[in-house]
C-alpha cells in the first residue's frame, strides 16, 4: 500500500492476524530504521592520529561522511613485534576517542579574530598611513593607545577579521620591531615537535629567518630531567614501552601508568603473567598501586632520601660483603667510578673533594699529547695510572680512540674501583649534609652541615711539584651512602637500623617508608639485577622532576640503576616519561625548522630563564644563595641573586640570551665598518668597555624586552605558564591576581641587574596565537589564528613509546577558515617579503651563541671560573664569552627561502650530536621529488610548497627514515671511535620512507647514531643499549656514566655527588595579612599538579564528553584529615591561594591523598566554570596562579663537556612543587555575571 495513504486517519491496511488474534502483522512505514543503519556508514577512512603531547602517538581511523568527520576508532594494523613480545595495539584513550566533537564544536576557531580596541586603532593609523609599517609605528609611538588595548586583554572583545588584513598587521610588527630594536625582540614558543613536526617547524622556520627568537619547551616544562645530560650528555633516552615486557623487575617511581601511559599500560599488567614483580611508590594511592604487587607512599619531595637509602643497601649487600662480578665489571668499564679526584685540603686538616684527575695534571701529561686536560686517569690493577680510552679528551682533536674498549694508552687494562688495597693514607673528607635542614612543612634528621668520611688515598706528585691525595669516584661514592668499611668512620651507618645519613632507618625519618620495606626492595631490584644481568627497571613520572631539587631524586634512582648495571640492558634501565620528546627524525628535521639550509646558527633561548627575567618573577624572589650553597663552599665566593647567576652565565656563554644586547643587532656591522673593524671584534670590544652591555643586566630599560610573540601549538597561560599571574601584569600589562610585592630588603637585590623601582608592565607589543579553539592562551591574545585540527592537515608524529613513524592526514579541508600551520606561516612570510621592502633589505645580524654541546667548544673552560666582566680573564668569543657569529639575512627574499631547500646542506652538509655527513644526493633526491624553484632568489632549489614536501624534505634527510643517510652517519661516527659501527643499518641502506608510506601503515624507523638505542627485530628500543654493546662512549667528561660531577659551581652547591636535599622553601605564604578572613579557618598545604585523567595539558579539559565524565570543572584533591580540619566537605568550592595568586574550586575529598599536601590536576582551563576569587575579586586563576618560577644556579653552568647549552637538552627549569598555599571553604560563590562585569563583552557584541 501506498506509504501516503498509511498517513491518513480513514485509510487503513489489513492486518494478518495470528495466535488465535492476539498478534497481529502491520506493513507499516519502516524509514526510520534507516537512521540507525545510517549512523555507522561512511564515505572513506583516513588514518591520523593526535598532535597532542602525550605520548600515545595512537594510529587512528577517522571516518568522513558527506565531507565531514563523524567518528573515529583505533588502528590495529601497527608492524608486528618478534613472537616472544605483545603486539603494540589496542593503543588509545577515551580522550582521544573524544577529539572529533572538537571539529564542529562551538568552541572551534572558525575565522581571524583580533581584539577590537586593537583593531580599531590599526584602522585608524591605516587610514593616515599607507605604509602598514608607518601605522603601527604611530600606533606604538602612542603610549596611552598602547596600553589602551593592552589593558583589555583577557576581557572579551573580539571581533572577526579578515586573513590579509591580520597578515599585514603582524607583518607590519614584526619588521618594525625588527628595524628599531632588533630581530631578537620577536619571539615564538611552541612545545614538542614530535607531535606535529612539520606544524612546529613551519613557525621557527619562519622567526630564524628573520632572526627572531625561538624558545625552548622540555626545560621550561619541567620535563627536562637535568640529571639525564649530567649523567649521560643526553637530553633524555628512554625504552619504547615494549622493553617492560623484557624487565623481570619493575619499580613504578611517581608515574602513573594507567592514567598518563593509557596506550602503554597493557605492557605493565601483561608482565606480570611472566611473573615480573611491579612496585609503586607513589605519596597518593594513585591508579598504579593497583597494578602493583606492593606500594611505598614516601611523603612527597623525599624521594632522593627513600632511593639513597635503598643504593645503600645495594652497595653494601651486592658491592662490599657479597660482592657481584656482573656488578662491579659493569661498573669498571661503564662508570667513571674507577676515574680518581683530586682532595683539597681544608683549613681544619680535612679534605673536600676537587676536580677529577687529568693527564695534564702529571708529568708529561701521562704521554697524552691531544687535549690531556680532558682525559681522566685511572688506577690500574697493577697501581699504574692509566688514561683509559673514552673520556671527551679522545672525542676531539683526534680520531679511533673515543671508544669503551678496555685499553690505556695502547694496552689493555683492569682498572682498579677502590684503592682500598693501595692506599698510601687514610684521610678525613667532608661531604655536604642537607639533612639538618629545618623546613617546617617536612621532617629532617638533626646533621652536621659536614660530615666527615674515612678514604683510603693514593699520594700523588702533580707536574707542578705539589704532592696531592686523591680517592676514586668508587670511593668516594661509598662514603658518601655512608657505607661502613672497617676504617673507624663514626658517620658511617653500623647496621640498616642506624639513623645515620643513608641508611633505611634515617630514610624512614625523613619520608615516612619503614626501614624493613626499604631493605626488602632494595635487595629484590639487586638480586633480580644480578640474577638476570640488569632486567631491573625504573619507570620515572614527570612529578618527581618537578621538584626544585628534581635533579637529586634522579640521580639517586639512576645510581641504583648503575649500581646494579641495568642502563642499557635490554629490560632494565631508567625509564624516564613526560612530554612526546622523542623527535626520532631530528636531524632532518633541524635543518627545515631551524632553517639551517639558510643561515647558521639560529637563535634559540631557555624558556625558564626567559620567563623568570622579562615576566619580572626574579623581582618577587625571596630564596637566597645562601640557602642552598653546600657548607663546604666559600660564602663570598657565591653572592648575589639567582637572576645575577643566570645573567653571569649568559655572559661567561653557558646560557643563550634574548633579547641578547642593549643594541639592535643589525646596527653593529656600520658600526665595526666605521671602526675598521669585524663585527665579531667590535662587539667584543664594546661589551669589554661597556659601551654595549648584554640586555639582561637592564631587563626595565624599555629597549631589553621581547616586544612580539608568536604561540602556537601550545596553551602557554592555560598550562605551561609558570608564574601565571607575572605574566599577565609584566609581560600583557592587564589585570593579574599577584598578592606578594616585589622584594624591598637590600639583601634580596641583584647585584649584576639594575633594578628599576617601577618596573615595565605590558612589555608585549603583540601576542599572536595560532590554535583551533578558544583557549585561555587565545583569551589574553591580541590577535587568534584558526589552525586546521589533527584530522584536517597532513603532519607526522613520533614518540618514545614505540618506535614507529605515522602521519596526521588531511581527512577533510580545513572547516570554515582555518589553515594549517605550515599554510598560516607560508602566508605570513609571503606578506612580509611584501612589506619589509623599503624598511629592510639585506642585513647583517650579530648572533651571540653560548658554547655548545657536542661541539669542539664544550672543551672551552677546563673547569677555573672566570667572569670577564668582572675582569677575571679577557674576553675570547666561544671561550670565555658566547661565541659572536655574523648571519647574512636577505628579508625581502624570505618567502622565497622559507618555499625551499637551502644552499647550505649541500655546502655544510648536515648532522647531529657532534657527527656530520653529506648530504648532496638527498638534496638531489628532493629537487625530483618536490621539484624546483624555477626563478628568483631561490633559482634551482628544491621547492617547500606543503607540509607534504616539508614532510618529505625531513624524511629525506633524517637516517631514521633514509637507509642510506643511516649508513653514512654510521661510518661518521666509526671516524671518532675506530669500531665498525654500520653493520647496524646495513640490512636497511636501500629502505626510504616516503610520506604515502607511512600513510598506508605505520612504518618502525631505522637504527641511527643519533640515539643510544637499536631499531631492531632482535631487540626492543632500550637507551644505552649501544654504549654497552657497541662500546659507543657517553657524551660526558669521562666518556662513561658520570657520577661524580666537578665542576667548580657544582661542588659549590654541594651537588658533586648525589645528597639528599629537602624541598626549599619561597616563602610563598608570607606577605599575606593584607587578605582578610572570610570565617572560614584556613591551612597551609604542598601543592602538587600531576596529569589529569580526563585531558591531555588542556587539551580535552574543555571537551563535552570528557567534561561530561569527569566534575565538569576546576577541581582540588584534597585529604579527609585536612577537609575536616577545615570543614569542607566533598564538592564544597574552595581557595587556594598565596602571594603568587589565587584560584578557585572544587574539592574532592579522598582517602587516597595524605594530609599535608593538596594535588590539582594540571591545565584545567580557566574558561570552564569558573567563579570569582573572593581574594582577588577577579575570575579564579588556573593552576599556575599559585606558582612561580624559581632557577637553580647549576643548570646554568655550560662550556664544560656534558655540562654545555643544547637547546632543550640543558639550561634552568621550570619547577614548581615546592610550592605552599593556603586553602579555605568559599563563603560565596560570585559568577561575577553582574551588568558591569559584562560590559566588555557586550562591547565584543
């Protein structure tokens, strides 16, 4: 019957009855079925993944229908692994399953927005100025329209713009900028290239062009473990999560695996089944103690003290009384352990460990004529002193013997660990004690600032005649846990219930674990180690890197690691895992980012070091020198303000700086020219007089801030953003929530900076944001740019999680006007080739580069500290100051280069980590795939179009993706330790990944020497695994695992060895009593900001679904004992806040978190239900409100082996959990919704 007639009431169909007429059978209108069976049909799947910064680095099918995506699921096609090993999938987590809704949300950048009181004097300056660069200078000669609308940013006031005219108006900025201050005063930051490479590179493309400041991510995030290139020279190394399926013992350190390793996860439950023991050792009963055989709760910030005592065990068990060859053979060859240092003596008799032994040191310099003041000596078996191969004197200047082979000067050897059995003295040795140190908040054990140890020495004639004691690294490691060697040392533990310094029953005072606990632990992970020669494992979280003494925690688990002989053992090792930091193909990456095949070097600059000056938090800083200066140093060798260290070590060229002189940068060759003089020597000559002073000294002059800043690929002020509130005063110039006032007591003050009474707020000409939604970054932005998502650009994506290469993929057209990154950059540089014409031409840039890692250079300063400034030595560019090079820039002509492939890499060819290669037939390679530019300044190269051709210019280069690149940079490092090394690619010499590739399936990488580990079917990826196998030297002082750090600033701050140091205190609470009660009592508590379950950063936090699982809003763990105390109750709104902020919400009230510390989950965005702070008066802050940036002297030391600048690899960072806050019940909930709050907003109307 006619579906149109079963419409109408009097029409009806008969129906077939059945079952004696209670059934009865209707031909009704079944179209609404088809809904359903619609819902799951599809046009075409595209595989992608997410740009997200966790990780997962998850393969992804994403379905498009009608031209849109609709859903996405799980790829499950990953290359097999070997048959005794799980295979990678399922990877993936709720979030991203979630991330589709994003696309077509009402949070999604559709188009340009500008802020409208910017965009309305813009039009004004435009209408009386024809040249774009003339406007904005008008507008910025106007102070008061300038901080008219800088005053608005964070209120509102958007409006739509248009693409040509936002491009004109950065454009216009940027050159002006350029022209009147300099290129180093445009800044850009954007976070972990792995995850979107092509999308990173195509904004620091474009800023190291035209000479504009890239900033650093891993150290400001605090994810860079500082411990990790002081030991090793490496960033970080890690195993790709399948090697914990090898480990047969496996010890969960403050990470979370199932929350923040979700894809990973099922690797540490499936270990189990082979009988693997998990340990968790967590402050809060986090999800990981589930999966764990037994959980240690240490009181949190202890944990140096918890992993000390359990070394402890292990060297007396395993090293002294039932000594273990694997062991200590693993230690001879693998440690500077056997490496000797030379004693000082002290004026009370005693000794204080100096500087490691060098052949320089000796007569003749032990018949070492390269470089002998950067080899390390050794005792032999027989009592000789040998210079064993390996240590960075071999790596330069000379080439075969940078290898671990067992020999010393020709011959093979058996170094000596302990002089125990050839000492010529026994001698007292003092070693740093923090233990007494009184922090209310934490529980100490009543020290001696010195202790005083029993070492046996060896005496010693130097070549200037005098007669030294030395003692080995061994040795002295030994005493320094307090290990009792029959010598009478009074400070060594007698038994495990002893509370003396490293001992169980002193660990269990200070962090709360009962000594037995301690001792079992401890002799499980050895005797594993020892059973199965080093499948012991280590599985770190960022939060204990987190701490401002991070670097004592890490290196106490990694000495345990050493100890036992686990790095670099397949199953074992350090296992260190935070941000998606494993860029695999970076060294062809670099070249494209840093637009290496252009110009060299780039300008790149520390983040924490950035932030801490020119968002004015080094004025609000109360922690003195004093205070974390070892008692064995000298007090007035070590004055003045950490802000003065950081500007000391910029100087001396440990530290990059930005901007980098008081001086514009392209005004210095005229200047030289008309002295008769380079420009490398002028400006050495002008910052000796003082006539030019480097710009941090004057960080308040008006002339020495950063004035333009690109972000992107990143939430800056709604995650990373140490400081939150600092930067929205000093560097937006709009309202903040600080409560402190910068410090007034002399003490306090810098010696080396100047300091301004009224400091520069709203240093920031122009914040430009790219993203795909509304962030809290793009809330304070001046202008906001629509990127494509993940699912609407072509990009690839990397991770130490596994060892594959995948694409994101342009599944649709970017929606509404969004354009991917590499599209936004491309037209930005279009536009200002354009407009810089007639404002500047071809340039000569002075770049100041501090010295590098992995570079000749770091052989600059042989350990004797001297400030020329101060006038301790001259200035010698690249020695004793940054290295002073000149970059040619020809801006009209940066289009043309930022669309191709550079002359360069065919000239210099390319490299990393201290080896090089060429690169001709790669370039040639790229001129067939991506074609060439036909004319102009760029005639005959290979054309950079698209992402897909930048894509293939990194594949193309990096040995990871090239077969044959692979071999040429295995042979090139054979070079440097005389070892055939290229049987490691050879099987792979013909192999090249092409981008469609790894679109048809993930693609594993090749093995390549830029990394410590192997791409292997036999093996999974574990760092170190090639040092020890293939006998390829550490990048350190002694070419081994270093565990005796001498550089002057080090054992300065007491940190030459290993100690315990309990957390500081920033006096974040004091300054307080301007804040009046609200009747609610209030209780001072730690606050920790671990990764949150139901986002990544704040990606996801603001996603429907995800909000929809989780509380919907800002949230506080908090323990019972402390919500009684201050009678909150579960989903009560609190404050939390102290002299750096405040910020609200609601408190989850929970057994599983112990009193004393409060825990918010990080990058909660403050555009999600957020009230009004009654502290404040403002909308509640997010967790950064409450924090503050604080640097460490000894992460600004460089110019010395493994201790050099690398951009990401060392420098200060970002921690922040030592910080305290107040915490009370809300009395009122204000929405702050009233008429006159909104009155902005309905201006952006």
């Amino acid at each position: 019957m006619s579906k149109l007639l079963d419409r109408f009431r009097y029409f009806k169909q008969k129906g077939e009855s059945f079952a004696d007429g209670h059934g009865q059978v209707y031909h009704n209108n079944r179209d609404w079925e088809d809904g359903y069976r619609q819902r799951w049909q599809y046009d075409k799947i595209v595989r992608s993944t997410h740009g997200v910064n966790c990780t997962g680095s998850c393969s992804w099918k994403i379905y498009v229908k009608n031209g849109l995506v609709t859903w996405e699921t799980q790829q499950t096609d990953y290359p097999r692994t070997r048959p005794d090993l799980p295979n990678h999938e399922p990877r993936g987590c709720p979030r991203g399953a979630s991330f589709s809704w994003y696309l077509y949300s009402a949070n999604r950048l559709k188009y340009p927005m500008v802020r409208k009181a910017l965009l309305e004097l813009w039009r004004e300056a435009r209408r009386e100025h024809s040249d774009p660069v003339v406007a904005w200078d008008a507008l910025m000669s106007d102070a008061e329209k300038s901080r008219q609308y800088k005053a608005q940013r964070g209120h509102g006031g958007f409006v739509r713009a248009e693409w040509q005219e936002m491009n004109q108006l950065i454009a216009a900025a940027n050159i002006w900028t350029i022209k009147h201050y300099g290129p180093d005063r445009v800044a850009g930051f954007s976070p972990i290239p792995a995850m979107s490479m092509v999308s990173y590179a195509a904004g620091t493309r474009y800023l190291s062009l035209i000479g504009g400041t890239c900033l650093s991510f891993y150290d400001w995030y605090c994810d860079l473990p500082p411990a990790s290139p002081m030991t090793w020279g490496e960033q970080t190394d890690v195993p790709e999560s399948a090697d914990w399926y090898n480990a047969s013992y496996i010890i969960a350190w403050g990470s979370n695996v199932p929350q923040t390793r979700t894809p990973d996860a099922h690797f540490f439950t499936e270990v189990r089944y082979k009988g693997t023991k998990t340990i968790a050792i967590t402050p809060d009963y986090a999800e990981v103690a589930k999966l764990s055989d037994e959980w240690l709760a240490p009181k949190q910030g202890t944990d140096s003290a918890l992993a000390m005592a359990m070394g402890h065990v292990i060297l007396n068990e395993f090293h002294l009384k039932n000594p273990s060859d694997y062991f200590l053979n693993y230690v001879r060859q693998y440690t500077d352990m056997p490496m000797l240092v030379v004693l000082e003596a002290r004026e009370d008799g005693s000794y204080a460990p100096g500087r490691q032994l060098r052949a320089a040191d000796l007569m003749d310099n032990l018949g070492e004529e390269n470089n002998p003041q950067w080899k390390t000596v050794a005792c032999n078996a027989d009592g000789r002193l040998v210079v064993p191969n390996g240590s960075i004197g071999f790596r330069w200047g000379e080439k075969g013997k940078w290898n671990l082979e067992q020999h010393a000067n020709g011959s093979a050897t058996q170094l000596a660990l302990s002089l125990i059995d050839q000492k010529d003295a026994v001698v007292d040795v003092g070693f740093p004690c923090f233990d007494g140190l009184e922090n209310p908040q934490f529980r100490h054990v009543k020290q001696d600032g010195i202790l005083l140890h029993k070492l046996p020495v060896k005496l010693l004639t130097l070549a200037d005649g005098r007669q030294v004691p030395v003692a080995s690294v061994y040795d002295l490691t030994l005493a320094n846990y307090g290990i009792d060697r029959q010598l009478d040392d009074r400070n060594c533990a007698q038994d495990y219930n002893d509370v003396r310094p490293c001992s169980p029953a002193w660990a269990e005072q200070i962090c709360g674990v009962h000594r037995s606990q301690i001792e079992k632990i401890a002799r499980e992970f050895a005797s594993t180690a020892h059973k199965t020669h080093g499948r012991s494992m280590i599985i770190l979280g960022a939060g204990i890197n987190h701490w401002y003494h991070m670097d004592m925690s890490y290196r106490a688990m990694i000495n345990m690691l050493v100890f036992c002989g686990c790095v670099g053992q397949s199953g074992g090792g350090w296992a260190h895992y935070v941000g998606q930091e494993k860029l695999r193909p970076q060294t062809g990456w670099s070249p494209l980012a840093f637009a290496l095949d252009w110009n060299r070097p780039p300008r790149q600059m520390n983040s924490t070091s950035f932030f801490y000056n020119h968002a004015s938090q080094w004025r609000f800083e109360k922690l003195q020198i004093k205070e974390i200066l070892s008692p064995l140093a000298n007090p007035k060798d070590y004055t003045g303000h950490l802000l003065d260290f950081n500007v000391r070590a910029e100087r001396m060229g440990w530290l990059p700086s930005s901007p980098q002189l008081n001086v514009n940068p392209l005004t210095i060759e005229a200047e030289a020219r008309q002295a008769n003089m380079t420009a490398e020597a002028w400006t050495a000559e002008a910052l000796k007089s003082g006539t030019v002073r480097m710009a941090s000294e004057q960080p308040d002059s008006g002339t020495n801030h950063p004035r333009n800043m690109f972000i992107w690929r990143s939430n800056l002020l709604g995650s990373s953003g140490k400081g939150h509130e600092y930067m929205l005063r000093y560097l937006l110039g709009t309202e903040s929530g600080i409560q402190g006032q910068p410090v007034d007591d002399a003490a306090l003050m810098p010696e080396d900076v100047e300091w301004q009474t009224e400091a520069l707020e709203g240093k920031l000409d122009l914040l430009v944001t790219l993203d795909f939604r509304m962030s809290s970054t793009c809330l304070f932005s001046d202008i906001v740019l629509p990127t494509a998502t993940w699912y609407e650009k072509d990009d690839m994506n990397t991770s130490d999680m596994h060892p594959f290469i995948h694409p994101l993929s342009a599944a649709v057209d970017p929606a509404w006007e969004s354009k991917s990154d590499w599209d936004i950059y491309k037209g930005l540089a279009k536009t200002f080739s354009t407009l810089c014409q007639g404002h500047l031409g071809e340039e000569t840039d002075v770049v100041l580069q501090p010295i590098q890692h992995d570079s000749p250079a770091e052989l600059a300063q042989t350990g004797d500290i001297a400030d020329w400034k101060q006038g301790q030595c001259d200035l010698i560019p690249g020695k004793t100051a940054p290295h002073i090079v000149t970059v040619k820039r020809d801006y009209p002509a940066t289009y043309e280069r930022f669309t191709s492939v550079g002359p360069l890499l065919e000239k210099l060819g390319n490299g990393g980590k201290g080896i090089s290669w060429n690169t001709d037939k790669e370039v040639e390679l790229l001129r067939k795939l991506n074609y060439v530019k036909a004319d102009g300044p760029a005639k005959g190269q290979p054309q950079i179009n698209s992402a897909i051709d930048a894509a293939e210019v990194i594949l193309t280069l990096a040995p990871e993706t090239n077969g044959q690149v692979a071999v040429k940079a295995w042979n090139a490092l054979s070079e440097f330790t005389g070892r055939e090394h290229a049987h490691l690619a050879l099987n792979k010499e013909d192999e090249k990944i092409r981008f469609r590739d790894i679109q048809a399936q993930p693609r594993k990488i090749i093995s390549s020497p830029t990394w410590s580990g192997l791409e292997d079917e036999h093996v999974s990826y574990n760092a170190g695994y090639t040092n020890v196998h293939e006998l390829i030297p550490w990048r350190t002082l002694s070419g081994r695992q270093q565990l005796y750090q001498d550089h002057p600033w080090m054992r300065a701050f007491g940190e030459s060895l290993v100690v315990y140091r309990p957390p500081v205190d920033t006096r974040s609470l004091e300054g307080l009593k301007h804040i009046p009660s609200n009747g609610f009592p209030e209780k001072a508590l730690n606050f920790l900001t671990p990764h949150q379950k139901w986002g990544i950063h704040s990606t996801y936090s603001d996603n429907l679904l995800m909000l929809t699982l989780s509380r919907g809003g800002p949230i506080v763990w908090m323990s019972e004992a402390d919500a009684q105390e201050l009678g909150i109750e579960d989903n009560d709104w609190i404050e939390v806040f102290n002299a750096n902020g405040a910020l609200t919400a609601r408190a989850v009230v929970s057994q599983r978190v112990p009193a004393g510390m409060t825990m918010m989950y990080h990058a909660q965005e403050r555009l999600m239900n957020i009230p009004g702070s009654e502290v404040t008066g403002m909308r509640g802050g997010i967790h950064n409100s409450v924090t503050r940036a604080c640097p460490k002297p000894t992460h600004m030391i460089g110019g010395y082996a493994q201790l050099a600048y690398g951009f990401n690899y060392y420098g200060t960072v970002g921690s922040n959990r030592d910080e305290f806050i107040l915490v009370r019940k809300m009395k009122q909930v204000n929405w702050l919704d009233d008429e006159g709050r909104d009155q902005i907003q309905e201006t952006a109307k």
